[in-house]
C-alpha cells in the first residue's frame, strides 16, 4: 500500500512533465523524495521501467533538468530476455540507453558472462566495457578461475549487429595465458551462424605422427557455408573441405580433402563425398550419392571413412500410397584388396527403372500389384564369361487375398507371373536373347490365438502353413541380383526367398512355422518364431550357407526378448537336423541414464558360392558409461575369433560442462593388407564453447561444489 501511495505522489507531482515527455522511464518505488523543483528521489525496490529494458535498485535519483538518473546498487538491468546486467553503480538517462554502469556483471543469453570495471552506454545500441574479462564458464564464487576466460582492455557488444569486439585480448586457461590477439571479434550468444575459427583439435597415428587441425567457418549467405581446415604434420599437409548449402526444397553437402603426405611421397592423395536431395513437384524425389578417392588406402590412413566399396548414384522417385516409381543410375568401384586385380570383372555400371501400382478390384477382392521394371549392368572386361554384360526388361502381376473362416483361421491365396526379356552379351554360356515367364500359386492358412491375463499381459499364438508351387519356362539365365540370400522370419512364408529376378525359387515345397509373443503392460515382451521348409525337389540355386539348400532347409530359429527402452535381446540361428549351425547372430543392448552397453557375436560359415573361404567368427561389443555428470567414458572392440586375434580396439574419455568439452580417445586397427597398414590413432579434441543446447544440458550448479 505504501509503494502505491509513493507512485501517486510521484504522478501528482510530475505530471506536467509526464505529459510533456512520453519518451521518460517511469519510476517506481516504497518511498519517494521531492527536493526542491528538479530532484525526485526514490529509494526502497525501485524499479525503472523503459519500453523492454527495466531497472532495479536501491536508490535513484532523478534530475527533471537533466533528464539523468543516479542509480544506487545492488542494480539489475535487465533488456527482454537477452541481456541481464548487475552492477554497483549507474549513471543513465531517462531512457537508460546513455550513461555508465560501474563494477558491472552482464549476462548475455544467459550463456556469455561478462565482468566489467565500467560500462559505458550509446544510444543503447553499443556496450563498451573496460577492464573486461569474458567466458561461458559457470563461476560461482569471486576467487573461483574459470577453465578459460577471455581479458581484455575493452569489448565492444554491438547490439545492433550481435557483435563482440575484443581490444587487446588474451586467452586464458586455467588462469594461464596461452594466446594473446589485438584485435577478435566473436558473434553473440543469440547469433546461430558466423564466420571464424572453430576451436583446434590435436590428432596422432601411427601413420601420421602428430598433426594439429584449425577449422574456419565461413558462412555464404543464410543458406550455405563452408569449413576449411588445415590439417599439418611431420608426415602430411593436408586441406579438408565441407560444403553445405540448404535451398527450398532440398539441401546438399560435399566433404572432400588433399594431402600430399610421406606415404606414397610425389603423389596427390584425396578424396570426395557428395550428398544431396531435392523435393520436388508432384512428390518426385531427386538424390544423388558421389563416392570418389584417390587410392584404397587413403580413407583408411586418415580416418575419414571406413567404406570398402564406394557408390555413386542418382535416382529419381516417386512413392504414394498406391504406386511407386524409380529411376537410377548406378556406379561401383572396390577398394577391397581381393577385388582390386579383377575390378574390371564386377558390374561397374548399372542402371535401373521402376513402375509399380497396386489396385482393390471389387470384383475378385483382395490386391492386385502390376510392375514394369528394365535393368542392365556392364562389366569393363571384354573377356568372355567374365565380362558379361546383362540386360533384363520385365513385367509382373500378382495377387492376393484372405479369408477369414467361422474357426477363426485366416486363408490366404497368392498368385502371380512375371515376363522377362534378357539381352546376354560376351558370355558363350548363355543364349543371347532369352524369353522367359514364371507363372506362380501359394496357399497359406494361418491360425491366430490371443489371450488376455488377468495382468493386463496380451499373448499370441499363430501356427502358419503354407503350399506353393512354382516354374519358369525358357532358356537359364546368369544369377547377377541374387547371389546373396537371407533366411529370416520376412521370408519364412514368401513367394519367393531369392532377393532379385534372375534366380527363381521354382518346384512344388511348402514352409510351415510357429510365432509366440507375449506383451506385458509392466513394459517387457517377449517373442519367438520356429520354421522350416520343405521341397518335393532340391533347388541347386540356393547356397550351403543360406540355409536353403537341399530338400529341406535348415531350422529358423528367431527370438527377442525387450524390457521397455532398456533391454533388448535378439537372436537368429539357421540349424540342421544334426545341430550344425550354417549362420548364428546374436545381438543384446542395455541402456540406462548412465550406461549404454551393446554386445553382439556373429557366425557364419565358409561358402565358395558366396565368395568365403573361411568361417566367420566375430565378437563385437560397444558401450559408454557417464560415471559422473560430466565425465563419460566409452569403449570398442571387434574379435576374431576364427583368427584368435583382436580385429579393431578403441576407448575414450570425454569430460564436458556449460563451456568446454575435451575428448581423448586411442583407437587401434589390427588388421592389415597391401593398401592399409595396421594403425594406432590417438586423437585429442579441446572445444571452448558453450552457446549450444547441448552445453546447457552440463550446465555445473554451484550447489555441487559448495
């Protein structure tokens, strides 16, 4: 009541001069003073109120001659939700956007602090601050050193432009100087993108020694940029490049770099990744993949990428509900060393098109789906046999339908037939022109069984058999898009198992198979699936390995077991009758607020078919673990367990608060080849920072350490 009493006196008293300058601060207080004709004085939270900018104290004295304000502290000035100011004390006018604050603290974004001896104030758009000492750093107490700071004679906070200007700066760390600069400008907090250095990172292998990065960002514009970085060593000068460019409706990014380094001396040694894609009208996709590099080796030796055969594509789609288009044109190159020698032997050029819809004819129920489809690929070798070049044209129709009988058993009718055309060239083997169609039929019968418990827990039961029947009628055609077949559950009950057109899963056989899965409300669940597949003849186009082979394939054995986002359990295992295993794969992660731990093995055995001559026989295994709120530690490894040796090894540790964020990781690969040499990699990364999301989210509370 007295503070309302305080704000009426002030307006009867000053109410001519309220109405003559509507530009004025008004002024609110407990208690306020009238001296004489010109001075106002107001003590007791008062508060200054200009447009977006308010003011706080214990004291101020306002001259009406002047138009000046004397402001007593404890102050806090504070301008919208960016700028927060506490000081001791100020000299402003009525506006508060000239005058100097004394023994000032700034708070920009609530990121950027800033201790000042003085302020001064121009037309509120400059901040000149003398005797300033800048960081991101939580600090919460006067003697505490921040972990970096910047100390300057002045910065300049250009409100206008979001703009920090540096005289006279140096760089601490830990309290010590480690870099000193005349002249640094730096965008604000509230500025997203700007041109300048990134912060640099150290980097050591056993290839490279030690070598040191310096990233400059460069924006171009408000939808592109580009970092370039200098990457020096004893053994190599290198230059990385990243472009990235957004526009309406696509977005595209290049990562590229040369070298000229001691391991393959006088040569130049680079490498180019391209990606982009394009949106555009009537639902039309356009996407490209650009896949280049000097010699095998070289993205192996810097750590770039650890891709074994490049791909560069470019396809354009269309995907709705009812139909589907495709168009592509694709390259391959290896860089595996058993390849290399007779790389002009593998399909280096294939290009592809697409035309699939599906139709509800309400005459006969059910889907019906017709597909147009051309494809050809071409081999660089000119040599019979190995340098086929192939060319398929084909169309296909297929149907389906269920039935839902009094029993509750769920019947299901497949039928379809696809039309190929190939044009088979430097292959004897082979006619030239081949015809060939494929009429196929399946039945299946599925037999669901649900339950509810009590406990709110939901099982289902559902026996599946099925009967199909296949034949292709023309001349034998090479297998190019089928050499590699998976058996799993998504395949278990299919018309066909092969993954292209060229094989075909032909005869009369039938699979049969049994799911279980049981969903419990407390968040965990559980699943498992048996099958198997019988023919009445052996299908010689199937591998050993795959699990198909034979007159009866091997037993699928499938299950999973989840406990909410925490917990996940898969296996898959391919046995025979006799209990030998041809491909096993077992998976398990963990995941907690602290700990994130995958565990894999994997099993697969020797194939000639399938281009392997020994056993695969792996142990994989993943994890970090945040031991503390701002330390995380993790760690990798791959295991050959065929070789008895280790594949691939690596750890790390990454300590990160509100305004820095230092990782040292080491990293060793074991294996060799005569492109790639073994390698240990030791990489440290120091980022001053603290302006993003992600630095808010460590932010340090000073409770911790009190």
């Amino acid at each position: 009541m007295r503070r309302i009493f305080a704000i009426i006196a002030v307006v009867l008293a000053w109410l001519p001069t309220v109405l003559a300058a509507q530009n004025s601060a008004a002024i609110l207080a407990d208690s306020v003073t009238i001296v004489g004709e010109s001075t106002i004085i107001a003590e007791g939270n008062v508060e200054v109120i200009y447009g977006d900018t308010r003011l706080e104290a214990r004291r101020v004295t306002y001259n009406r001659l002047t138009e000046e304000l004397i402001i007593q502290g404890p102050i806090i000035l504070t301008e919208g939700e960016e700028s927060r100011v506490t000081a001791d004390y100020a000299e402003l006018d009525s506006q508060l956007r000239n005058g100097i604050v004394e023994g000032a603290e700034i708070a920009l974004e609530q990121r950027l602090n800033i201790r000042a001896e003085r302020i001064s104030r121009t037309d509120g758009t400059y901040n000149d601050m003398y005797g300033a000492v800048a960081t991101t750093c939580q600090v919460c107490n006067e003697n505490e050193t921040p972990f970096w700071e910047v100390r300057a004679r002045s910065i300049r906070h250009d409100t206008t432009a979001r703009r920090l200007y540096f005289r006279n700066a140096h760089i601490r760390v830990l309290g010590i100087p480690v870099f000193f600069t005349p002249r640094l400008s730096i965008p604000d907090p509230s500025v997203e993108r700007a041109s300048g250095f990134l912060l640099p990172s150290l980097k050591t292998t056993s290839e490279l020694a030690t070598g040191i990065k310096i990233p400059y960002f460069q924006t171009l514009g408000d939808h592109a940029d580009v970092t370039i970085t200098p990457y020096v060593s004893p053994v190599t000068r290198t230059l990385e490049l990243r472009y990235r460019q957004a526009f309406r409706r696509g977005e595209i990014e290049f990562n590229a770099a040369g070298s000229d380094d001691d391991i393959r001396p006088g040569e130049f040694r680079g490498y180019l990744f391209g990606e982009g894609q394009f949106r555009l009208p009537r639902r039309y996709k356009l996407s490209f993949d650009f896949q280049t590099t000097s010699d095998p080796g070289y993205l192996l030796d810097y750590g770039y990428s650890n891709e074994d055969r490049l791909r560069n594509e470019l396809s354009l789609t269309r995907t709705t509900r009812e139909a589907y288009v495709g168009i592509g044109l694709l390259n391959f190159r290896t860089l595996r060393d058993s390849e290399i020698p007779t790389s002009d032997q593998l399909p280096y050029l294939l290009g592809e098109a697409i035309w699939e819809r599906r139709y509800h004819p309400s005459f006969i129920g059910g889907e019906t789906r017709l597909s147009f489809d051309a494809q050809g690929h071409s081999r660089e070798s000119e040599l019979d046999i190995l340098g086929r070049d192939v060319l398929r044209l084909g169309g296909s129709a297929e149907w389906h339908r269920d039935w839902t009988l009094r029993t509750g058993m769920v019947a299901g009718l497949d039928t379809a037939l696809d039309i190929d055309l190939y044009q088979i060239a430097q292959d004897s083997t082979y006619e030239t022109q081949v015809a060939r169609y494929t009429p196929a039929l399946a039945a299946e019968l599925r037999w669901p069984f649900a339950k509810v418990e009590t406990s709110g827990a939901a099982q289902l039961l559902e026996p599946i058999v099925q009967l199909a029947w296949t034949e292709s009628y023309g001349d034998p055609v090479p297998n190019e898009d089928s050499a590699l077949v998976e058996f799993d559950e998504g395949n278990l009950i299919s018309l066909s198992r092969f993954a292209g057109k060229d094989a075909e899963e032909v005869g009369l056989r039938g699979a049969f198979g049994t799911t279980w899965s049981r969903d419990d409300p407390t968040g965990w669940s559980i699943g498992v699936t048996v099958g198997r597949i019988f023919r009445a003849e052996e299908n010689t186009a199937f591998s050993e390995s795959s699990g198909l082979s034979g007159l009866s394939s091997d037993w699928l054995l499938a299950g999973r077991v989840t406990l909410g986002d925490r917990f996940a359990l898969s296996q898959r295992t391919l046995a025979d009758d006799m209990g030998g295993i041809g491909k096993s794969e077992t998976r398990i992660d963990w995941s907690t607020s602290q700990l994130n731990l995958g565990l894999g093995y994997t099993w697969v055995e020797a194939d000639l078919a399938e281009d392997r001559l020994e056993h695969i026989s792996e142990a994989r295994g993943n994890g970090r673990y945040r031991f503390k709120r701002h330390w995380t530690a993790r760690v990798n490894a791959r295991y050959d367990v065929n070789a008895e040796r280790m594949a691939q090894a690596g750890a790390g540790l990454e300590y990160q608060n509100e305004c820095i964020k230092m990782d040292f990781s080491v990293s060793r690969r074991f294996t060799s080849s005569t492109s790639v040499s073994p390698t240990t990699n030791v990489e440290f990364t120091l980022s001053l920072g603290g302006y993003g999301e992600e630095s808010e989210r460590y932010r340090r509370i000073c409770s911790e350490f009190r």
